[in-house]
C-alpha cells in the first residue's frame, strides 16, 4: 500500500475512508497521534533544532523499516 497524506479540503469524516486521501479514518487518527508524541517529546527537550530532530526520526525509520530483522 502506498502512503497518500491528508489533502486539505479534500479529505472526509464520513464513513470508514477518507474520500480525499483513501485512508482509513484509523490510520488517519493513529498517525495523527504518532506526530502529536513526537512534538511533545521534542516540546519537552526544547530542541532548538527540530528540522534535524525531523530528519533523524525520518531516517530511522525508514531504516529500521528496511533492517529484515
């Protein structure tokens, strides 16, 4: 499945999917309140820097979802 972001005033609240970017309204929440973590954790350390705090996060991610492990 390929990863489709809100698109602003297009998307929907109404039945199970999204109209505008096909997700479910689950994923849509779950990801919401990943992202809302990751701003509070980084609120928290008052980072000065949170475009690499950003970029960190992004990176590992994508290599841990790469890692077979």
């Amino acid at each position: 499945m390929k990863f489709i972001p809100c698109i602003p005033g297009q998307c929907t609240e109404d039945g199970t999917h999204c109209e505008g970017c096909g997700r479910s309204h689950v994923e849509i929440s779950e990801t919401k309140g990943m992202v809302k973590q990751l701003v509070s954790f980084a609120r928290k350390q008052d980072y000065d820097n949170i475009e690499d705090f950003a970029n960190f996060v992004s990176k590992n991610v994508v290599n841990k979802f790469q890692d077979p492990a």
